[in-house]
C-alpha cells in the first residue's frame, strides 16, 4: 500500500468511496452523495488551505481509501485544531488502510502547525472508535441523538489527541 497526497484528479475515486458510505453507513449524515465536482471543491479547500489530503493505493495504483484534516470550524481561535474524516473503499476494511491513512495524516497534521486533532464519529461507528483509541486518541464525549439516518436516532462519539505540544506550549504565532 502507498499513501501519498491527493490531487484533485482523485476526486471521482473519492468520490465513489463516499458515496457508498453516504448510501450505506452512518458515519457520515449526508443523505445525498455529492458528485465528483463537489468533491473536488471541498478537496480543494483543504489542499488550498495547506492542510492534508491523502490517498491510499495499492501496488496496481487502484485507490482503497483517503482521509484528511481541515480545521475543526472556520473562526481563527480554531486554527490548532483540527478535525480528521477517513473512508475505506468498502471492499477494504479491515485491512489496515484506515490504520495507515490516520497514521499518516497525524504527522501530516503535526507539520502543518495543528495542536489537536478531533474525530466527531457518526453514528458512534464501533470500528472507528476502535481505530482512533488504538492511535491514542481518548474520548471527550458523546452527543446522542444528533442525527437521524436510515431511521434510527444516531451518536456521535467525539475523541481527540494532542499533537506536537499540544496545549503545554504557546503557537509560534497567535491566530489573528
């Protein structure tokens, strides 16, 4: 498997592996799966913005998932923390891509200046609940009931992790 940054190319493969996820899981709460345009958009934002982007592939170059890290909201104070989204293409669960792609994206998210990274887990998938406490993430809380899909009431578990020096030092510049 190789990890690399994705360019916006990748946007119709991205967006294959969402629109399973929006179709058939919870983890997500889009009920309509965005097309390869509007992928491209929301990559582009983060790509623009310096924040990370990654594809897993394998060795024949076929994309088994991606994650990335935009900032946690849009005001300045947030600019240290930021929130992590990873999708495994269906057929490549539990095969270690998702382990490789947080691993990736937390060093990826340390060099490009975030403090703390948060995963807001929908429908408190177990298995990604799993992943981020096997990377060292400890939760910070639970919204129940915060969304409706597939007609249930669904969780949302958040967890975070503390990178660089997380809060026992200032940033080397204030956000403005």
């Amino acid at each position: 498997m190789m990890i690399a940054p994705a360019s916006l190319s990748d946007a119709s493969e991205v967006a294959q592996i969402y629109a399973h996820h929006v179709r058939h899981g919870t983890a997500t709460y889009e009920l309509d799966p965005p097309d390869a345009a509007e992928i491209a958009a929301r990559m582009a934002k983060v790509i623009d913005a310096g924040w990370p982007w990654l594809v897993a592939r394998d060795e024949a170059g076929t994309m088994l998932g991606y994650g990335y890290v935009a900032q946690f909201r849009d005001r300045a104070a947030y600019r240290y923390a930021g929130e992590d989204s990873i999708y495994i293409r269906n057929d490549c669960r539990g095969l270690g891509v998702g382990r490789a792609l947080l691993t990736a994206l937390l060093a990826a998210s340390e060099a490009a200046g975030f403090r703390q990274i948060y995963a807001v887990i929908g429908g408190a998938e177990p298995a990604s609940i799993a992943l981020h406490a096997a990377s060292g993430f400890d939760h910070a809380g639970i919204l129940r009931g915060s969304g409706r899909k597939a007609g249930r009431w669904l969780d949302t578990v958040f967890m975070q992790k503390s990178l660089g020096g997380g809060t026992a030092t200032p940033p080397d510049e204030e956000p403005r």
